[in-house]
C-alpha cells in the first residue's frame, strides 16, 4: 500500500485518520473490488477509530492518537540552524512503531506490514544520497 500522506500524517504526529481509511480504501478498491467496505474495522495504537462506515472519533480519543504518535517516535524532529536536517542519533535500534489494526472483513487471514518513515531526517537522506 503506497500512502505517502498517510506517512507524512503518522511522521507529523497529525492523527490524520481520514488519511488512513483513505489509503485503505485505495488498495482494496484497486485489489478486492469486490469487498464490502461498510464492514471495515480501523484501530490505531489500540483505539478504535473507524467503525459501521462512520470515523468512530472524540476529543479524548484524539489526544489518545497524539500520544501514541509521539511515543512512536525515536526522537523529536526539530530543524537545525543550518537548514539540514540529520538525525540526532546514528543508527539506533529502533523498536517503537505506529500499532494499526485494520479489518476489512473478508476472513481471517492477516499479515504484518513493514513501513518507512517520511521524516525530514529520510527526505534530506534521500535527497542527498541522489544528488
């Protein structure tokens, strides 16, 4: 699944979840169209935020997803004075991640995916590694 909003959303700590449902609907639109998304399931770090088609969402949730967005993180992400960025650590294991659960209900079938971030650290990485 290609969802680089998404990803921009999770490195912001943003609980952009419409940008989630959305990423999820683009791949089983494009892969299982023949799926009944209305009994989609989303849960994010353990709270439940999507549910009977409608974004399952409040106040107190919200701050929730903030929280776990930011326990996510390795390292607070702050620009330099330079005007490049570079992580504060090289390398760590890193061992925190985004928990999503996402059940779209067509069996019991179930996987782990592994994603890369969209920080400023990876762009100015990447981006130096290209010129």
């Amino acid at each position: 699944m290609n969802a680089p909003l998404f990803k921009c959303a999770v490195a912001g700590n943003d609980p952009n979840v419409g940008r989630l449902v959305q990423a999820i609907g683009k791949h089983v639109g494009a892969h299982a169209p023949d799926t009944n998304v209305s009994k989609l399931r989303a849960w994010m770090g353990g709270v439940e935020i999507f549910a009977n088609g409608v974004f399952q969402l409040n106040p107190e949730k919200e701050l929730a997803l903030v929280a776990h967005l930011r326990g996510a993180e390795l390292y607070a992400s702050a620009p330099p004075k330079d005007g490049v960025f570079a992580a504060a650590i090289d390398f760590p294991p890193h061992e925190r991640c985004v928990e999503l659960e996402i059940e779209i209900g067509n069996g019991a079938a179930s996987a782990t995916v592994l994603g890369g971030d969209l920080t400023h650290e990876y762009v100015s990485e990447k981006r130096r590694l290209s010129s």
